[in-house]
C-alpha cells in the first residue's frame, strides 16, 4: 500500500482544521456529521454494557465518550491527536463531573497509547478516511481489542471513481476526506487486520445540509 505524500502532514492538517471553532458551528459539539443521533446507534449496534471498556479513536472533543458514559455505562478512553482539543475534552468532562469514567489521551491513531487486548469496543466515528496508513490504524484498532470485541465505526464513503463533483472546490473538506474510500475498500482494509465486517448501514442523510 503506498501512503498519501507527506502523512504527517495530512495528519497535522486534519487536527489543526478540526481545533477551530468554525467546525463546531458546522457539524455540532458532536464534530461529525450524524452528531448524537447516530453515535447512539453505533453503540446500540455494538450493544455496549455497563462496566465495559470502550476506547474512542479521534475523539474530538469529547461528546460521543461523554454520551457513552452517560447512556451505555462504560468507561472510555479517548484518543485525539491535536493537544488542544484534548484539553477541552479534559476541562469540559471534568465540569460534567465524569473524569472518573472517561479519560482523554493525546495519541495517533497509527500508534494508539494503548495496551493490548482490554477493550471491548472500538469506535472511530467520521476519522478512519484520514488516516493516511489505513491499514495500520486498522492493526492498531485489532490489537487494543479484547478476544471477541467489536469495532465500530462510522464515516465518509466514496463511489469507486471518486468523490462528487459539488465537493471539489471545498478545499478545507477535501483535504481532510480526499482518501475515503468505498465501502467495499474499508472492509478489506480491516479484514486484513482480522476484522470481519459483520454489518453495515448508510445513512446518507446524515451529510446533507
């Protein structure tokens, strides 16, 4: 697999693009399209329950961790790479009073500062399209999970010739969804990891204005 030119870089675009607070103004606290509606299904879909361990991969600020907490009972760590983002992720659970069940850890999604096999499920809501080596943030998702885990994830699908005409001059959003794939590409992605896709759902309407 040969990587996007420059990845660090494509990385660092994406977390200083998503440390403004006119992506908030755009895609809610939630900071991806869907917001909490469609986290709750993805953790309904993954039937998360109380006591379980879940880890949050590009956990953004923090809503979707904090709404695990709140409505699934499980304790999470999230993972974001921008250190901003992660201290209002810290300050905003502390003030809702639940640092004790979610913690926030800056850290790549293609190098997790997590040990191995002690989460029951995985989520990556609307990030998994910019990680420039998808396979090994797909080994890295395997390797956090315990034995019989699920991972769920949700994000931006592309037809296999490319991404729709009306996006192309959205400079600051192509940058950061240019390397989604089709549906058909993630699977295999993640099945070379070990992860079988079980179950798939669109929801088109989640991205439109």
């Amino acid at each position: 697999m040969t990587a996007p030119q420059d990845p660090e870089v494509i990385k660092g675009c994406c977390a200083a693009a998503y440390g403004q607070d006119a992506v908030a103004l755009l895609l809610g606290d939630s900071y991806h399209p869907g917001g909490q509606a469609l986290s709750t299904r993805l953790a309904e879909a993954l039937d998360l329950r109380p006591g379980q361990r879940v880890a949050d991969i590009a956990s953004g600020p923090g809503a979707t961790a904090r709404l695990l907490v709140g409505r699934f009972g499980v304790h999470v760590d999230g993972i974001e790479l921008n250190p901003t983002i992660v201290g209002k992720a810290r300050e905003t659970t502390r003030v809702d009073g639940l640092s004790d069940s979610v913690r926030f850890h800056v850290g790549d999604a293609e190098g997790l500062p997590l040990p191995d096999n002690i989460f029951h499920a995985v989520v990556c809501e609307c990030a998994f399209c910019t990680f420039p080596y998808k396979h090994t943030a797909a080994a890295e998702l395997a390797r956090v999970l315990q034995p019989g885990g699920r991972v769920g994830i949700t994000d931006v699908t592309v037809h296999p010739d490319g991404l729709p005409s009306e996006l192309a001059g959205l400079t600051a959003w192509v940058a950061c969804i240019a390397d989604a794939r089709p549906l058909e590409d993630y699977a295999a992605i993640l099945a070379g990891a070990d992860l079988r896709t079980t179950h798939t759902q669109r929801h088109d309407e989640a991205c439109e204005p």
